[in-house]
C-alpha cells in the first residue's frame, strides 16, 4: 500500500488532488487504521515533523528534480491548525 500512496502524491498539482488525497488516505485509514505505524494522533504528529524535517532526502531518493523549498510550508500548517477545530 505504502507504494502506491507515494505513486499517488506524484500526481498531485491542485488543491482538489490535495482533497481528493486526503480522503482516499482517510478511507485507507478506516480500513486499516490499526496496521499503520503510526495509527494515533500522537504518533502521527511526531512521524509528520520527522518526515517534514526528512523530506529533502525523501525526495533526493525518489523525485530528485522535486525541491522541498517549493513547498507552501504555511497552507500546510494553516491546514493542519484549522483541523483541530474545523467542524
């Protein structure tokens, strides 16, 4: 599975993929929530920091022509605030 969710993010451009990603993760998530490494909010939130901190070697690995710095770092954080009291 982890596979094919690296293959999926390499067709994201829109806000609308970002979406439609998320809600594939989240039913990916329901269905096999308990397998995952880090299948807690705790443990997530640490794994995201550590992968956000890592990131430039996961894309040396994987997409070298990527560049982290590109990123909007800020939607990123405003998203995942915003989550903790978006009803």
């Amino acid at each position: 599975m982890m596979d094919t969710r690296i293959e999926a993010t390499k067709n994201i451009r829109t806000r609308q993929d970002f979406i439609v990603f998320l809600n594939e993760l989240l039913l990916e998530y329901r269905a096999n929530g308990p397998e995952w490494e880090n299948n807690n909010l705790e443990n997530f939130l640490s794994a995201l920091a550590d992968c956000a901190e890592g990131i430039d070697g996961f894309y040396a690995n994987t997409q070298p022509q990527m560049n982290a710095e590109e990123a909007s770092w800020k939607i990123f954080a405003d998203i995942l605030m915003s989550a903790r009291i978006y009803e």
